[in-house]
C-alpha cells in the first residue's frame, strides 16, 4: 500500500497543505511545534478515525475554525483508492472512501494498515495496564473485523453490568442477559490475545536484538484472569459477584487483562533506561508491522515520528540499517529535528526520497 498524495486542510496547527509522497521515504524537517507530527498524525487520523494522541475530534480543528478536511490519494493492493475525512464541531465526523460513506467507522479499521512509533509510546512501558491493552486491541483489530466486533460488543455489556452494580440492581435476569454476551465475547478476545502476544513476541525480540546489539534479553507474557485454569468469565464474574456489588464496578475479565514486558528477567518499567525504553517501543512496533504486512497481505505505512531522540549513535545507526536497508519496510514516513540524520538516510536510499521543511503549518519542499 502507498500514500501518494495527501491534501490537509485546518488540521491542527496546518491552515493548508498538499504533498505529493515519495513511494519509499518522505521526511519532515523542523523544530518542536511546527507541525511535523500534526502531519503524520493527519495520516493516522485516515486509517483509524481518530487523533494518535487521543485529543477529542473538536481538538484536531484549527482554533478559530468551523471545520477541518483531510483527503488523500491511495495505491492499494494495486487499485487507486480515495478517502476525504470531514470534521466538524458539534457534527458526526464524516469518512468516505471512493465518495461512498461510512456508515459504521469500526468497519474502516484495517482497511489501510498503519503502524507508528512515536514519543507517546514510553506510555506503553511507563503506565496502566490501559495503554497496553489499548495498543494490543489495535494491533489485532487492524487484521481480525470479528475481533473488534467481540471486543465493542463486551465494552457495551461491561458498561451495562457497571451501570447495574451502581444501581444496586438485584435483578438476576438482567445481569444474566448482559452477563451472556460479555462471556461469548470474552472468550474470542482471550483467545485471539493469546494467540497474538505468542507471536509478537518472537518478533519483537528480534528486532530488539537488531537495535540494541546482543546481550540483552527481552520477552513479554499475557497476564489475565482467563489464563487460570478451567476459567470463564462466567465463573469469574460469579465468584467476584459480592465484590464487585461493594465496588459498584466489574472487577474481572478482559479489561483488566495486561502486557507484562520484561528487560533481563526484570519488569521494564522498573528497570530500563530512556534509551533502552526507546529501543524496546521501537522493536514492539516493528514487530506490529511484520505481523499486520502478513495478515493483511499488504505492506502497511510506517509513521517514524522523533524516532532518533533518546538513542545512542550505536542504535540510530542500526534502525537505519533496518527502515532504509530492507525490502520488508514499504512506505516511510519520518520526522526529525536534525538534518544530519535526514541526509544520511536520504543517501542510505538512493534518492527515492523526498524532504520538506516544516515551519509554522508550512510545508516547504528541499
């Protein structure tokens, strides 16, 4: 899949921008706040209806305007392909692909596959459970629709049972309505997690093994409730029922699920240094690539935004060796403060490369 023209119009700080894209590596350079990231994050916004870091829809509108359009121009699996993404204040956001809209976005998901490695992505190791599950249940819905399916069908029955448990409802018929479909859902999103973490992480220690050099060694495992033995979530939610009346909210189950990562037999978020956090986010979100380019049949766009910050010279040069030097990487999308790291990729390449510089929402050709 390839990105060749993206048109970004009162997108955050961007007033106005058309770029037309290389096929192989495109690069912004610029100082902090200019507008680099609100660039790649306009290309995240296409492929998952929504801002990478999480800001609400009214946000991704310039201040001071109505509205906000983002349209771009696709190659993909072969055929042209279009999608025109509108926003609006106070309005349902709008996506349509080949003038045909959406009706339900959830079904867009996965369409045009995108992974991106950004400095948001310490959340991974440095906070909640949350982040690591949010970020696990967008790797596997990119590539399993019946996935996010299960997965949108057990969040309605969680927040049912939670609105029943706060209520003081005693009524078992109701709890056992909504506590049906939370366990059918349950099970398909326990097993495809499981399924997933087992793969990705023979992935991703490979990776890190290429970034970091030897000698360090990395793993991740999957904790959750449904790993005991003969668990259901029907049996869990039984034997927390009295719990969760004091607590007024589910105690148990998938949304309580969690990535344990692990740096030399040590927990990472204990341990690691920035530069070894870095290098660890990076590897994850390689590996998420070379999962989703084989279960989606097409090479996804991959969105490298600060990537170098916080990384030794060692390891920035075995990440360009990596993202320049090898057939498995399609499209590049890359940002950066320092010229010195764009020209050696630039060179890396072979001229496939095209460069902007970026200054107050302007996007200047080199």
């Amino acid at each position: 899949m390839r990105l060749e023209e993206l048109s970004v119009t009162n997108f955050k700080n961007i007033p106005q921008a058309r770029l037309e894209m290389s096929g192989k590596v495109n690069c912004f350079l610029g100082n902090n706040g200019m507008g680099k990231s609100n660039l790649l994050d306009a290309i995240y916004f296409l492929s998952f209806c929504k801002s990478f870091t999480g800001v609400p829809d009214k946000m991704a509108v310039t201040r001071g305007e109505e509205f906000a359009i983002l349209k771009a121009s696709y190659e993909r699996k072969g055929m042209p392909e279009e999608l025109l993404m509108g926003l609006a204040a106070g309005r349902r956001k709008s996506l349509k692909r080949g003038g045909k809209e959406y009706q339900r976005l959830s079904t867009h998901i996965g369409a045009f596959p995108l992974v991106m490695v950004a400095p948001q992505d310490i959340d991974l190791i440095r906070d909640s459970g949350e982040e690591r599950r949010k970020w696990l249940d967008m790797v596997i819905s990119q590539s399993d629709p019946v996935y996010l399916e299960s997965l949108i069908r057990y969040n309605k029955g969680l927040e049912q049972r939670n609105r029943l448990l706060r209520e003081g409802c005693v009524d078992h018929h109701l709890y056992d309505a909504v506590e049906t479909m939370m366990e059918l859902s349950a099970e398909y999103i326990h097993e495809a997690r499981t399924r997933r973490i087992a793969d990705l992480t023979e992935r991703f220690a490979r990776h890190y093994a290429s970034i970091a050099g030897t000698g360090e060694e990395v793993s991740l495992t999957y904790d959750s409730h449904l790993n005991e033995p003969g668990a259901t979530m029907r049996s869990l939610m039984d034997a927390s029922r009295r719990r969760d009346e004091i607590l007024h909210h589910t105690s148990v189950g998938p949304h309580r699920d969690d990535i344990v990562m692990w740096l030399d037999g040590m927990p990472m978020r204990r341990t690691a240094s920035q530069g070894q956090c870095k290098s660890f986010t990076t590897a994850l979100r390689f590996a998420q690539y070379d999962f989703l380019r084989e279960a989606t049949g097409m090479r996804p766009l991959m969105l490298l935004d600060d990537i170098f910050d916080k990384l030794d010279a060692a390891r920035v040069e075995r990440i360009m060796e990596l993202v320049t030097g090898s057939e498995e990487f399609g499209q590049i999308f890359i940002t950066d403060t320092n010229r010195k790291h764009l020209d050696e990729i630039t060179a890396r390449t072979g001229g496939d490369v095209r460069m902007w510089h970026v200054e107050a929402g302007q996007f200047s050709p080199i």
